[in-house]
C-alpha cells in the first residue's frame, strides 16, 4: 500500500512541478500574448492533480497507512499532512468548488478594476460572495471553536483564532507604547545615505552576490526578474527566485532578494525523500516565513551586516563607497507608520497584519459585514498607526489575498516575525559570535544552523512542535518584544 | 463529432503546449540540479498525451470525419494531419515503442560519450540498434517503395527517396563545378573585416535589433539564450527564440537571429484556429527551414541588407563603425569547404545534407551496414569538398539526429534552401523593388509578402501543394542554382 501511495505522490508531484514551472514563466519570461493559452494549459494540470489528489486510489491509501505502525517519521507526517489535504478537498462538493473558482476569477478581475480606481463599491458584491463561499467552506472543513479556525488549517495548522488573540493582546499592549516612544522622544534616522540613482543591473548583481553569500545554491536554482518577487519550488534541485528593484532605492532589492534567500535556503534544504512525500512546503507558512524574515530582517537589517555589507555593496553601488556603516545600518532601519503592508518596517510591520486578522476573522465569523470593512479599515489604521489612508487603493483594497478568497493567510506574515526573533534567541545563545561572524561576512554557521534545527526537517514537524525541539517552549513573542525595544531603543538612543 | 475532435485536440494541445514551455525552459533557464526531475515530469506529460494522441475516441472521430463533407479547408487538413499521425503511432506496439525510447536514450549518452572520445565503435552498437528500430517502424508503417520513405513521412509528407534522388543528381552536377570555380578562379573576400572581440551583451542587443526589424512580436514571443539555437511554439501568442553569441565572431549570433527569426515569423503568422487545429507546424520541415533560411541566407546574407546594416550594427558593435558594406557583403558570404554542417556555407552546405541522405537511406534501405559509415563518410568528404576529417567527432559523428533515431529529418534542411530560393524567384518578380526596400531598412513589404502567401496558410496545404500555389511550379532546384551561380560569380568576381 506504501508503494501505491508513493507512486501517487510521485505523480502528483509531477504535475505540480508542471504547474509551478508554468506559473514562474508567467511571471518572468512569458510574453503578454501568451496569457490565455497559458490559463487553459495550467487549468488541464491542474484538473489532472484535482483527479489524482482526490481519487479513492490515494484514500483507501491514506486510510490503511494510518492504521499502519510500521512507518517512518517522515512516511507518518506525509501520511498525516496528505490525508488532512485530501480529506478537505473531498469534502467541498465539486459544483460548489467549481463556482467557487468562477467566484475567484471574477474576484480577481472586479479587486484589480476596484483598485485601479480606487472604489471599494466595485469589489464590495465579489468580495461579499468569497466570504459567503469562505464560511460554506469553513462548515464542509468542519472546526471546533470558530469556522475561521477552518481556514487557518492549510496555512498553520494547529493555530486558532483564540490563540492568535491571546498572542496579539499582549504583543500590541507591548509594540503600541514603543512605538510612540520612538516616535515622539526617538533620534530618527538620517535616510538621505539612501538616496540617489542606482542602476538596476548593477542592484541585480548585488542581489545575486548576496545569494552567493548566505548560500543559495544557483546549481539548484535560479535568480530572475518580476514584478512581485516570490520563491517557488518546482522540484528537487531546482528552488527559484524572483525579484524585483527599484533604481531610486538601493536597498528594496537586497532585501527582497534576502527575504526570497531565506525562503529558498529552506527548500533548498530539505531532502529528496520530502519532495517526494509531499512535505517539502516546510512546517508551516509561518516558519516559512520565518526563514525569509530571519534572513532578511535579523541578518540583512543588523549593525554586523551592515559592517561587512557596505565595502561589498560599494562595489556594485559605488554611492555607497564613502559611507559610513552605521549610517547605513540605521538608515535601513527607519521606522515610519505608513499605510502600506509590504513597505512596512519591522516595528510596525505587525499592526498591518494584526488589523487584517481582526477584519477577516470577525466577517468570516460573521461579526461585522463586508460592507463596514472599509471604515473599520480606516479606524483601525488612524487608531494604531496614526495615518489614514486617502482612498481605499491604499486601504482595503490594497492586498491581493481576499480577492483570490485567500482568508487565513494573513496571520502566517506576523507568525513569521514572531518564530524568526524567538529561533534568534536560541541561536544567539547556541553561537555568542554570531555577530562577529556576520561582520566577517561568515554566513557559513548561520546557514549550517538553521539547516540542522530548521530546514532538515521540511514538513515532518508541526509548527509549534518544531519551535519547542529547537526553543524549549512553543511560540512565545516576547523574543521579538525584546528584540524590537533592544534594537530600536538603541537606533532611536533611547 | 466534429466537437468532440475539437475537444480531443484542445487537451492534446494543452500538454503539448506544457511540454514544450518545459522543453525551452531545461534549455534557458533550469539549474543543472533540476534535469532529473524535470525528465520525469516530462514523461509524465509525453504519457498523457499520447493516451490522448492514440485514444479510440480520437480514432472514431477521424474516422467518422474522413467520411464527412461538411468540413471546410483547414477541418480537412487537420484530419489529414491528424489521422496520418493517429495511424503512425497506432502502427507501433507499445512494448516496441516503449523499447526504442529506452535505445534512444542509450543512443544518445553514448553518442555523447563517443563524440567527447572521438570513437565511432563506442556508439556503433547503439546505432546499429537504432537503424534496426527504424527498420521495423518503417515496416510497421509501411511504404510503397523504399522503407526510408517510410520516414522521410513526418518530416516531409509525400517526399520520396526517389524524388531525392532525382533533385539531388542535378543539383549536385551543377553545383560541384561552380564550387571548383570559386576555389580556383574566384577573388576570395576578405574576412579580416570579421575579426575582434565583440562583446556578447552587445551582440544580444544587436539581435533584438534585428529582430524588431523584420517584424518578430515581442508581446507574442521571447529571446534567451541557449546552447544552440531554436525556435519554440509554446502556443498561440507564445513563440519563443533562443541563440548563442561568440565573442570573437560578430555575425553568428546575428545570422542566428536571423534564421530563428524566420522560423518564428512563421509560427507568429498562423492563425489561433491553427494552433487549435495542430495545424501550427507549418506545411513541411523543409517549409519551415525555408523560412528560417529565406530571412537568414537570401535576406540577412544580401548586398542590401548589408548595406542598411552597416550602419546598424556600428550602433552595437563600435569596430563596424568604419566598415564598408561591401566588404562586410563579401567576408560574410566566404565560401569554404569545411568538415562541420552548422558551419557550412550556402553553397557548400547542401553537399553535407547529399552526404547524410545517401548515407541514411543505404543504411535504412539495408544496402551499406553501419561499421562502414566512418570510411564512406570520409571518402564522400574528400570526393565532394575535398577536406577529410581527422577523427569521427568531426566525422560521422558530429550531429545528434542518428543518436535520437531520427532518420529522415536531414533532407528538410536542403529541401529548404531550395524552397527558400524558389520563393524568393517568386518574391523578386513580385517586388522588382525589394533591394532597395531592404536598403532602406523596409521589412514590412518583405514580411507582408511572407505571410500572405506562405504564414497564414500554416498546415493547410502540403509541401509542394504550397509551392505550386505560389510559384506555378513543385519543388525546381534550379531557383537554387541561378541564385547560387549569379550571387557568387559576383563576389568572387567570375
């Protein structure tokens, strides 16, 4: 029976390795023409792994290797992960899934048009059927406390609304005063260091000496431009990376770069034996983002980066040549409320997802009505950040998730924060050096760390699981508090 | 059931579609760690749709749609096409097929092996297994003369061994003594005009240039390097070109450009319904390579062309600045006798194709055995061109084609310089003023030309059906050698 569920993974697998390479073309080098033939070949792939992924082959399969003991750890975490996936699919009655992905499309298109003008009314209809299709799903899925807890499930499974708000309380209790502190009494940073025009071929060959640096393997992989920047596992051996820059910002493609590095370390890190068994997605979305965030904001954000950095990014960005580290350090640090999520800094950061998870859980949980959400948007962003947006272009309809009836997915960008301080701590502990490691430019122990305690692993443990191996505790955010007030009240000399 | 064939087709087509973005991608783009993964999803794919390919559904609708008359042109072509491949695979048992993939394989890593050692017996047994498989398709598919015919089908459907011979005997007559000519008699062009280090970058832009010249969409298409040149259909809006570029040789990735261009002129120029139909190979290989071979030789290799182009190319290249046309006009048309095919002339090229024809269809037709091909391709060598190769690397073995057990592909590539010449007979008496269009830069008129009597008709008519719809008569090599005899007469001063 492990023979026939390997080959059905196996087969999965490759029609999902089809789908990725397609839609990583769709993004970087596929010419605009090329849209709609694109959309049905992706549409037949996926129908095929919908067939397979669903088939009564693949759940006599599940259903007998879980009365099974003779497994291994990783057989018995595919087994779990896989069955959980199938049950969920199976339970969403195929005409509903279908007017569902007609509800998605639709969506999509009347978000882009709403967003474009700015006109929250124009998505209002679209995004009051996702939530409608949302809580049907959340009802088919079945939960125990709140159907949001449904929706959860595929992206940190384990993880709750309550716990999310009992996590939230105290860490916005905590963050709300430190940031006004910083605000009011803080030493703000000088940002002209980062001004000026800077080639993007030149920004392109620095973010590909970066990857260099930490390890990313471009034998197994590969750097390409588009306009989202995203990392995508087509199959063992070949874990890419896009990016994205801006010539009037030197340092939005470094770090985009080190933040798809960390995504990309992580499955570059894992085993054939994961891909095959359908557990190379890592432990969760969350310590995915972990990694990313780890790497982009710990390490490319600290004072030891920036030591080693500055001669090296001088070399590709000769404006930095006579700078000076620490300006550079404290310049990409500015902490500045804005109403932006992805242009958020790391102190503020937080709050953008803090305000989504509240509105999110609260309509799927049927609180509040999708027509509110704007105001409620606006409110919120006023009352914790102190700025309201103009329009709805920058407010609500600024992500893309609800659109694509993605509900759940945005506490994963906050849980990343949060596991990536509190793996810091351990691994600060574990290597006193670390610092001056990094301003020697030795990423080798860094990476070598986060391979053993992390990325070994792919999707064998669960995610709090994972964090009490490596921690001694589960996720417990006052690491990143305390990260947050060491590293700022420094900047700001408070 | 004409419906149901539509539908067949559209699947089919949509896996082909995902193959071929796979294919491109494994030689652009993919890092080296990722080629064992991908031949698995590629044969996960190539498995499906010859499912589709060889279904009895299909075979009914041909069937059935073989005996309507409701069908308009390109519905009847499309069952031609259709139903000629559906038989060909039918043809095959499995577990013979399923044998000669595995051979192919074999054949081609030791092929590999045997070229790197230069040494014809390490790949001899491969090959001998090869031309066996080949033998039994031939006999599988049957034939009305010789069994090569058999697999000249694919490639040049209702082309004859016979018919070949019958082109290649005159051809071959009128050609060897102008060859002697220009070796004897002839003023040898300069080539120093050529020499230098000529950055690839530049040369890349130098290419998208050329390529915007004559008309190739870049919203329909891309261009990538790879380690050798080709042009891929993707799908309807999505006709890609990769090339090389060597520094020291500022024309190959040029005239490269030109040759895919051409190719991809003709892909861009055929209509969605084609596309959907599996009309969008184009009426022949040697079509096909007409095209290529017509925007690369008779255009890219012109007096005009060279003097619009002069100028041009300074623009990239800073050494051409001070050229002269003419000179450039001359060192680009050298004719030298060489060892290597993809190297060839236009007027010694044809002799590499006669060589591997006569040598291929003895092989398939049983009148030679495969230990003797290295002495008869070296004595043909000596006989034709008068060069002999040192070793069988840049023998026998220097093409890929046998090692695939492709038989019966090499005729299409002379077959299209002689179409190519025929055409553009045509074309000249047309357009008398096509020089001077070409002189000033004006491609349109060219390219218009091109699509109206050859692109927009992709698959409908076949071969010589095309031909004599556009010039009156089949194929006539003679185009070839007045084209020949009056361009080289006048650079080599006769």
């Amino acid at each position: 029976m492990l023979d026939t569920y390997r080959s059905i993974l196996a087969e999965i697998g490759k029609l999902s390795s089809a789908q990725s390479l397609l839609g990583w073309d769709q993004q970087t080098h596929m010419p605009t023409q090329g849209s709609a033939a694109r959309a049905d070949v992706l549409g037949k792939l996926a129908r095929l792994e919908f067939e397979l992924a669903t088939s009564d082959e693949l759940g006599r399969c599940i259903e007998d290797l879980e009365r099974s003991s003779d497994l291994t750890d990783e057989e018995a975490a595919s087994v779990r992960d896989i069955g959980r996936k199938y049950r969920r699919q199976k339970a969403i009655p195929p005409d509903v899934f279908e007017a569902f992905t007609v509800a998605q499309s639709k969506g999509q298109a009347s978000w882009a048009a709403a967003r474009a003008n700015a006109d929250f009314n124009r998505f209002r209809p679209n995004l009051v059927e996702l939530v409608d299709f949302a809580r049907q799903f959340a009802d088919y899925y079945g939960y125990e406390d709140t159907p949001y807890d449904a929706l959860l499930e595929p992206f940190e499974p384990g993880m709750t609304s309550r716990r999310l708000t009992e996590i939230i309380g105290p860490l916005k209790a905590d963050l709300v005063p430190i940031l006004k502190r910083l605000q009011i009494d803080g030493a703000s940073p000088d940002i002209s260091v980062l001004e000026g025009d800077f080639p993007i071929e030149r920004q392109r060959e620095m973010s590909r000496h970066v990857l260099e640096l930490i390890g990313y393997d471009f034998e197994s992989g590969a750097l390409d431009d588009a306009p989202h920047p995203f990392t995508t596992e087509i199959a063992f051996g070949d874990v890419r990376i896009t990016n994205r820059y801006e010539a009037n910002d030197p340092v939005s493609g470094l770090f985009g770069a080190l933040h798809e590095g960390g995504h990309a370390l992580y499955g570059q890190g894992m085993t054939e034996s994961q891909y095959r068994l359908g557990l190379s997605d890592g432990a969760s979305f969350g310590i995915h983002e972990s990694q990313s965030r780890l790497v982009e904001n710990q390490i490319g954000h600290s004072r030891a980066f920036w030591q080693f950095f500055q001669p090296r990014a001088a070399q590709f960005l000769p404006q930095f040549a006579g700078a000076d580290p620490e300006a550079l350090y404290r310049a990409v640090n500015l902490v500045s409320p804005s109403m932006i999520r992805v242009e958020a800094d790391e102190v503020t950061y937080n709050f953008h997802i803090m305000l989504r998870f509240e509105l999110e859980s609260a309509l799927i949980n049927g609180e509040i009505r999708v027509e509110d959400l704007p105001s409620l948007w606006n409110d919120a962003m006023t009352r914790t950040l102190g700025v309201t947006p103009d329009n709805d272009a920058e407010g609500v309809l600024q992500d893309v998730h609800w659109s694509m009836g993605a509900f759940g997915y945005f506490p994963s960008y906050m849980l990343g924060n949060l596991y990536a301080a509190q793996l810091m701590a351990v691994l600060r502990a574990d290597r006193p050096d670390l610092d001056s490691e990094i301003a020697a430019g030795q990423f080798e122990p860094l990476v070598a760390w986060l391979r053993d305690k992390v990325h070994r692993f792919g999707g064998i443990y669960r995610a709090e699981d994972l964090m009490r191996r490596i921690s001694g505790e589960g996720l417990n955010a006052q690491h990143f508090v305390a990260y947050i007030v060491g590293k700022y009240s420094d900047i700001y000399r408070l």
